[in-house]
C-alpha cells in the first residue's frame, strides 16, 4: 500500500536524488514514511525541537509588528517602519514601551495625546488631524488587525458625540478629550475587566487547553490563580512562535500545573480538555476571530467535540472586516525556521494567522461583556451607524 | 379573535373575490350615519354579491358613468369594511396597531408585504379608532372617513349590490350581535357626527358599514388599505356624501383586508366588490395555498385598458404603473417601487386638496387607494410596502402651517430623496462592498436577474478583475436569460444553465451572489421562487453566498416557510412551454379536478445558508438584521 502512495513515490525521488542534509527535510516534510524511515523520521523532528526552542527569539523579534502585537509581551522592535517624522508615532512608540501595553491601546493613548496637543482651531481641522494621526499609526504596521480596528474605533467613539458642531470648539474639543482618555482608560482596565467576568467559567478541577500567549488569556490564569482555583492548563507548543514555552514559563511561577503538546496533539488529548481558551488578533464582523495560526484547528477539533471554546478579546479588537474563507485576509507572512536548509523550490506557507468561523466560537469574553458571536455585528453597526 | 369572526367558509374557487368589492346596500341602511366602525359579522360574509369587480364609479353620481357598479353604494360600504376591518383586529389584538393585523391576518399575498406597511399606518388610524370607538367616535370618524372614500373610488359601488350583500350578512348569528352593537355604535357616533359636520357623517357610516363588514377583513393591512381606500373615497366624495352615505358604508363593511385570506370566502367576495380591477379566479388551485390570491391571468389587461378614460379618482400614473405590473412590464423590486414612487409624485403634483379637508388626511387616502389598485394588479412587494409606509409617514408629518403648494413640494422631494438615497445610492453602497470581495479567478454563480447583483458584476469587470459568470436560470419567467444578455454585452465571460444543473455545477463555483426581495428579521432571505435551492446547495457544497439587498428592503416580520406569505403566478405559464407547441401534453387538463397548477413566485431561504448579507450599511451577517431594522427606525421612523 505505501508503495503505490503517491507520497511515497515522491520520498522516493527525493531521496533518489540526492542530499542528506535533505533527508531530514524529507523527513519532515513528506506525509509517509517508509516503516523503516519512521524512527528517522521522528529522530529528526525531536533535533528540531531543539532548533526551534533558540531560534524563536529572533524570529518572534523580527516577527513582532507583523504577527500580533498582543502576542508579544515588551513587543519592542522591530517593525522597521517609518520614521518618526510625527509627534504621533513617538508618543506611539513611548507607550508600547511599556511591557504590559497592547499595541492598540499604546495607539489610542497616543491618539489621545494628538487632541491634547493638538493645535487647531476649528472641529474640522482637529478632526483631519486626528485622521491623519490615525493613518499614520495604522500604516507604521498594516498587518495588524488591532491597531487599524482600535484606530477606528477610537476616532468613531471619539467624534460620535452629539452637536459637536454648536459648542464653541474649547468645550468640543474638552469634551473629545475627554472621551478619548475614557476609551483610553477603558482599553487599559479591558484586560482586568474580561479576566473579571471569566472567572465563573473556570470551575475548580477544570483543564484548560490554551494556544498562543495573549496576555488577556495570561491575566485570566493569573486572576483564577489567585482566586485559589484549582486548574491545569494544557498549552500547545505554538510553533513557530514558540509560545507555548513562553506561556509554560509564566504559568509555572504562578504554580498552575502546565502540560506542553505539540501543535498536532490537540486532537489527542481533546478528551481531558474541559475548554479552550484563545485570545484573538482581531474580532472579526461576522464574529469570527483572525488568531494565531492553528486557532481554527484547534476550534473545529473542539467543536467536533463538544467542548467550548472561548475567546478572549478587548472591544477594541472589532474590526470592520468580513473575511469569507481563509484567503480572504489581508496576507500576514511569517518567516519560519525549520532549522535546516530548505531547497528553494519548496514552497513553505508562511501565513502567521487563520480565520475562525463564529459557528465554532461559543462565547467572546469581551470588557463589553460576556457575549455571543452574533453581538459583534450588533456593536459594530451601533458604533458606525 | 376567533371568536368574534364569522367561521371561515371555504371560498368556492369559482367565486373570486379579489380586491374590493362594493357591497351593496346592506342592512346597514338604517343606519347609515350612525354606523360604528365595529366590525360586522352580519355584513362580511353573506355579501356575496357577485358583481365583478368594478371600477369605482364616479363619487358624484354612480350610475351612468362607467358599465360597472355606481360608485356611491361602493363608496359606501369600503370604507365600513375598512374601518371595521381594522376595528376588528385591535381589539383582537392588544398590540400596536403595527403588529395585529399583521399577525393575524392571512397573507394577503405574500409578496405585498407591503400590505404590512401599509396597514401600519392605516392601522394607525385605525387603532385610534379602534381604542376610542364609543368615546371617541369623532375620532373614528374620520379614520373611517379616509376608508370610504378610497372605497368609493375603488370599487364600483352600486346600491343594488349593496342590497344584495344586505342578506348575506344576515346569515350569521354572530353578524347580528355585531348587528346591534353597531346599532348602538352608529346611534353613538350619529350623535357625535352631528356635532361634527358633514365629514364625519359620512365616516360614521362609513365606519359602520366597516365595522358590518367584519369579517371580511381580517388582517390590519388589508384594512388598513381599505381604509385609506376608503378615506380617499370619502374626501373625494364631498357632495355625494350624503347620498353615498350608505353606499360607502357599505363598501366599508366589505373592504377586504390587504392581508386577508383568500380562502375566506366572505372576504373575498367583499374584496372583489370593491374591487377596480376584474379579476377571475383560477378554477383549480391548491389547497395549501388557498390563503393566497389566484387570478385567471390575461383577462384583466385589456379590460383595464378600456376602462382608462373612465378611471375618474384613479389618477393616470398610477393607472399606468398598474397597467404595467399586470403585464409584467416592470418587475423586480427596485423596479416596481420606483415606477410606484414616480407615479406618486405625480400624484403629489397634481394634487389639490378639496375643500374641508386637510391635505393629510386626504392625501394618505387617496394615496391608500391607489395603493389599494395597485394590490389589485399585482401584490406589493416588500419594497413597494416599505416606500408606501415612508410616504405615509412623511405626508402625515407634514405641518399643519404649511400652505399646500409648500406641502406638495415638500412631499415631491421627500420622494425624490427617498429614491435617491434608498436606492440609488444604496445601489452604488452595496457594489462598492461587494466588489471588493471578487478576487481573480472567481467563479460567480447568479440566480435570475437580481438588479443589484448586475451593477456589481459590471463594476467589477469594469475594474478589470477576472472573473467568470455562471447564471443559473429557471422556468417559467426564464429572467435569467435578461441578465445574460446584459453581460455578454459587456464582454463577461459567462455560462448558462438551469436549475436542475445547480448541484452538477457547483463543485467549480467559488461565490454565490443571489438578490432578495427583502430579507426578515430572523435572517430568512425572501426571493425569487429557487433561490433557496441555489443557496442550499451552495451551502453544501462550502460555497459562501452572499445576498445583496438595499436596507430599505429589510422588514421586521419572521417567516419561517415559503407558504404563508407568497404569491401566486400564472399556472397557465407552467403547464405551456413558450414556443414550443409540441409540449402539449396538458392540454385539456387545466381544468381538472384532479391536477392542480402551482406557479410560485416567491421563497424563503434559511438564514444558515446565507454567509453574508451586503447592504448599504456594510456586510453585516444574517443575525444582524433586526439590528439594521431597529436602527433604521430609529432614524426615520421608517425604513
């Protein structure tokens, strides 16, 4: 039967024609393996384990803008973007230095700051101002979903205020500014609020399974550790980010009991799990959640098997954005380490996220609330309608 | 609500009542003053005057003017029917007046959901009437006037069928308590239309007549209609007030509901009274469906077109929008409301208020009244109700300061902007949106020849993006082979098929664009008969489909199946092949006991298949649309 696979055939020519240091290559690669290669095959995977655990620094530091800037605690770096030819993108950059701050809410903080300072005389001109901020911000990372959405949201919450033309423009303009540190204030306390309103979900004796390190998710471990409950998480390894790792260090100084698996062993240790919580990049309009890539498998494995799945997610994070399958987004491209030499004719797919459907979402833990997929639209419309 | 309706008797499909139909003079002569809007058990269903449907006579004098009915007993008895029509669900109902008569009336013709609309402000006024009925009998007076005379126009009242509805309103027991209720309603009201001048007198009998005509109209819409109907009967009616007093009383009673069921044969009968067009009924039709409207198609264009010179209260536009609905000239949502909005502007322009009246009370019924004919030619669909509704509302929210050539302007250009925004800019909304999901190499699939989803296939090629077409078509109306044509002009690559292709097909499709004549408030998706099959397909086959539709097309009310609101098509269309004489297999069968002809037009898609819905609002899923609809009230008051 393997024989006649077309798999094999292709392990065949690969191995025919040529290279060792590709056959570890092959090893990885190739989906079959002869019986006799299987140790070989599995050899090579645990070398790599080793590769990835030294390389995922630099590549998470290279990665960082581009991926998710939730996912990086002290993201720092990296986007070589654009020169800081404006007030806003310093005061951007002062605020993510910051260790705990989402990239989003460092934009608002700094949008805010815009208004502050900002010199113009007239509604009009502060509001093209703001704009202009705003896009600033947005293009210094265009992959990120929760910086554009949290753009937006601010300047809509911001200038929804009512009769903003009557007032004489001090008092507008006090009154936008005031609006702005609210929704600053309430993106800063976001965190605490969802970590808040999720505790009734995590009952004594309950196993977690966890993917990607968002910080929300952190903070919602750290507040049900301190509340004494009695936990285990389960967290996947997360390649090629590697956050598992990094959550199972934080996780292990709060004393949670973690448990690593690797990416493909969710569908395997499904039966233990009593929920997976996830975090998202963005919330997206129909409901559905663009996280780290492998979010979606874990969901519909979940799903086939009746176990919730809960999501983890500023409101900040809803973005205007509809995407009809997993190629309807705008590209995120990660470069990925396999620890060997590649040959450039393979092909790697290098997409950092994936699309989640809301059909394999049970409840959002939002700082709005805790809701179901089909709110988001609700909010979304209400806010820009 | 059961209780204070007369049973429904099965409706002998050879005796269609459609539309209005004057009833002629009932027992409500006696009082026809004091005539209540209650409704009437004893009017509705032995009013089985089988007059053809008439063209309403003209108000002054009736007789002579057209072969048909004299007008002033139509006038009469529509608005009564009208009035109590609506009477009758409030009460019924403790609802808003929105609510009742939707719910508890049959389909009138699914597609008219506009009925819906309608109602709403008919039952607006009708609530009023309905909860202030004894004390307030002023009130009811006037909403009652409205009816009458829209009625009057409508249907061809004459006094002789007036009587000869008189006895089958006695038949029933329950008729005769509301018999005397109304007695006691009309001495009532009498007394208070004394005080109240010649206007409400004719109301009051009109309201009373209505209120006879219980049963009839059941759905609020359906009264509603009427009512409007009959009030633009009444306010024309100035002179003859006196005279069609009863007449419109009469006609009042009979005035079937917008949203009446058909298979009510006293209802239907009344409808057909006052009815301006002639319509037979289909012989054979199905019983699940008998709640809905079957006409005999093809008897009743050339028969309108005679009658053209002689349509004194239907203004001429609104004659040729009719004209153009029955023959299928316009169809399609977009389509038909604009033609229906243009003509009102027409309306609007010709317009002079009569004198003792007030421009929104007569304006909302003679507006009522044509819309009332234009149910006649066709069922409104769920777009032209929504605009009716918007119209309604912006005339009665006219200020009372206004003068009226200031009121009219107003009014002309709330109508321009109405269409101007809610449709064509929404048009150019939706395909902005919906472009930017056509990627190279797509392969779209359409359903029919949905207008919205043609604007975006043409953009999108116009912005250069690769794509193949497949339009999937359907018999009888074959609507697809229009689109065809437009975007092989165009130069679009495309392939056509029919429907029982759509599942060999699919497997090479990668979107689903699909149009929709409104879509409810569950999500449901409410289209041309075959869509549902498309989207479910689709949906097996992991195709994401998506539904362009203007949010003015969006209506509040939950359908959970295709069968309690839809319309009925020419089944004459489905058992003949058009050109193909050899295909005659069903010749002679028509009229069979046994073989019964379905030809819907309309079905509703489950909101699980739909992926997303792309309005002029945005992309919003399926669940969101009670959301869009709250919203948009919240705005306008309207859609």
């Amino acid at each position: 039967m393997w024989r006649r696979s077309a798999s094999f055939i292709l392990d065949e020519r690969r191995r025919t024609s040529n290279s060792p240091p590709m056959a570890d290559n092959n090893t990885t690669r190739a989906p079959f393996q002869n019986p006799d290669a299987i140790s070989a095959y599995y050899q090579t995977r645990a070398a790599h384990h080793g590769v990835i655990t030294s390389d995922w620094l630099a590549q998470a530091q290279a990665a960082v803008g581009g991926v998710s800037g939730e996912e990086y605690p002290d993201s720092s770096v990296a986007e070589t973007g654009k020169e800081k030819t404006f007030n806003v993108i310093e005061e951007f950059n002062g605020w993510r230095k910051q260790p705990d701050l989402a990239e989003a809410v460092a934009a608002i903080r700094a949008l805010a700051a815009v208004i502050r300072a900002s010199e113009a005389s007239t509604m009009m001109e502060l509001e093209i101002e703001l704009k202009k901020a705003s896009d600033t911000l947005k293009s210094w990372d265009k992959t990120s979903i929760s910086l554009t959405a949290g753009c937006d949201l601010f300047i809509r919450y911001v200038t929804r205020t009512s009769a903003l033309e009557y007032e004489d423009f001090n008092s507008a303009k006090s009154r936008l500014l005031e609006r702005a540190e609210k929704f600053g204030e309430i993106s800063c306390k976001a965190r605490k609020i969802i970590a808040m309103l999720s505790q009734d979900f995590i009952f004594d004796g309950c196993t977690i399974l966890v993917h990607g390190l968002s910080r929300v998710v952190l903070e919602i471990l750290k507040t049900a550790a301190q509340n004494n409950k009695l936990f285990r998480v389960l967290c996947t390894e997360g390649r090629p980010d590697g956050t598992g790792v990094l959550l199972s260090n934080e996780l292990s100084k709060l004393d949670i009991p973690v448990k690593l698996l690797l990416d493909s062993a969710v569908a395997y240790s499904m039966d233990e799990v009593d929920m997976v919580f996830v975090g998202a990049d963005g919330v997206v309009e129909s409901g559905g959640i663009i996280n780290m890539m492998g979010t979606y498998q874990i969901a519909l494995v979940a799903h086939s098997m009746n176990k919730p799945v809960y999501v983890a997610a500023e409101s900040y994070k809803f973005a205007r954005l509809y995407p009809l399958d997993q190629k309807d987004m705008a590209p995120a491209l990660r470069p990925i380490e396999f620890g060997v030499k590649i040959p450039e004719k393979v092909e790697v797919e290098r997409s950092a996220r994936d699309y989640t459907p809301p059909r394999y979402l049970t409840l959002l833990f939002t700082d709005l609330g805790v809701l179901s997929p089909s709110v988001v639209s609700d909010e979304l419309i209400q806010l820009y309608l | 609500m059961e209780s204070r309706r007369n049973p429904r008797a099965v409706v002998d499909p050879k005796v269609r009542q459609v539309g209005f139909f004057t009833s002629d003079s009932t027992h409500h002569p006696p009082d026809p003053i004091a005539s209540d809007s209650h409704p009437v058990p004893t009017v509705s269903p032995s009013r089985n005057s089988l007059s053809p449907v008439m063209i309403p006579p003209p108000r002054h004098n009736s007789s002579d003017a057209f072969p048909l009915r004299a007008a002033a007993a139509a006038s009469a008895v529509s608005p009564s029917s009208f009035s109590y029509s609506t009477r009758r669900d409030f009460p019924d109902g403790s609802t808003t007046a929105a609510s009742p008569g939707r719910v508890s009336r049959g389909s009138f013709s699914r597609s008219s959901l506009a009925s819906s609309s309608l109602p709403g402000v008919g039952m607006d006024s009708m609530a009023a009437a309905k909860s202030s009925s004894v004390p307030a009998s002023g009130l009811t007076t006037v909403s009652v006037v409205n009816m009458p005379h829209g009625l009057s126009e409508k249907a061809s009242g004459v006094s002789d069928q007036k009587k000869s509805s008189k006895p089958l309103k006695e038949k029933t027991t329950k008729a005769e308590r509301r018999a005397l209720q109304e007695a006691q309603r009309a001495a009532k009201a009498a007394a208070k239309a004394e005080g109240g001048g010649k206007a409400p007198a004719p109301l009051v009998s009109s309201g009373s007549v209505a209120s006879t005509s219980v049963k009839a109209a059941k759905p609020a819409k359906p009264s509603s209609q009427k009512n409007d109907v009959a009030v633009a009967a009444t306010a024309a009616a100035g002179p003859s007030e006196k005279k069609g007093g009863t007449s419109e009383k009469d006609r009042k009673k009979d005035a079937p509901h917008p949203r009446m069921q058909y298979d009510d044969e006293s209802r239907v009968v009344k409808a057909k009274r006052r009815a301006v067009v002639k319509q037979t009924e289909a012989k054979n039709r199905v019983e699940l469906f008998r709640h809905l409207p079957q006409y005999e198609h093809g008897t009743q264009l050339p028969d309108l077109e005679t009658k053209f010179f002689q349509l004194d209260p239907m203004h001429p536009a609104v004659y040729k929008v009719g004209l153009q609905y029955l023959s299928g000239d316009i169809s399609g949502g977009n389509a038909r409301c604009i033609a229906m909005l243009q003509a009102f502007q027409e309306v609007v322009k010709d317009y002079s208020t009569p004198p003792e009246k007030t421009l929104n009370r007569d304006m909302t019924a003679k507006i009522s009244s044509y819309v009332s004919f234009l149910i006649e030619c066709r069922p409104l669909s769920v777009s032209m109700g929504n605009a009716i509704r918007f119209v309604k509302n912006r005339i009665a929210k006219l200020p009372i300061t206004l003068s009226e050539s200031e009121a009219k302007a107003a009014l002309q250009s709330d109508i321009e902007r109405f269409i101007s925004e809610k449709i064509i800019a929404a048009d150019k909304a939706i395909v902005k949106h919906a472009v930017s999901k056509i990627r190279d190499g797509d392969v779209l699939l359409t359903y029919g020849s949905p207008a919205a989803v043609e604007m975006v296939l043409l953009q999108a090629h116009e912005l250069r993006k690769k794509f193949r077409v497949l339009v999937v078509d359907s018999r009888p109306k074959l609507e697809g082979q229009l689109l065809l044509r437009r975007l092989i002009k165009r130069g679009i690559n495309c392939t056509y098929t029919h429907i029982n292709a759509v599942s060999y097909i699919m497997h090479e499709v990668t979107k689903v664009f699909l149009g929709a004549s409104s879509v409810l408030s569950n999500g449901t998706v409410y289209s041309r008969v075959g869509t549902a099959c498309v989207a479910m397909v689709a949906s097996a086959f992991r195709v994401p489909v998506l539904v362009c539709c203007e949010a003015y097309k969006f209506h509040e009310r939950v359908q959970l199946d295709s069968i309690c609101s839809n319309e009925l098509g020419d089944p004459n269309a489905i058992s003949k092949v058009n050109g193909r004489g050899d295909i005659n297999y069903l010749d002679g069968l028509t009229n069979n006991a046994n073989l019964q002809f379905l030809n819907l037009m309309y079905d509703a898609t489950p909101s699980d298949y739909i992926s997303m819905i792309i309005t002029d609002y945005g992309m919003i899923p399926p669940t969101s649309v009670p959301v869009i609809v709250r919203e948009y009230q919240k705005e306008h008051l309207l859609v």
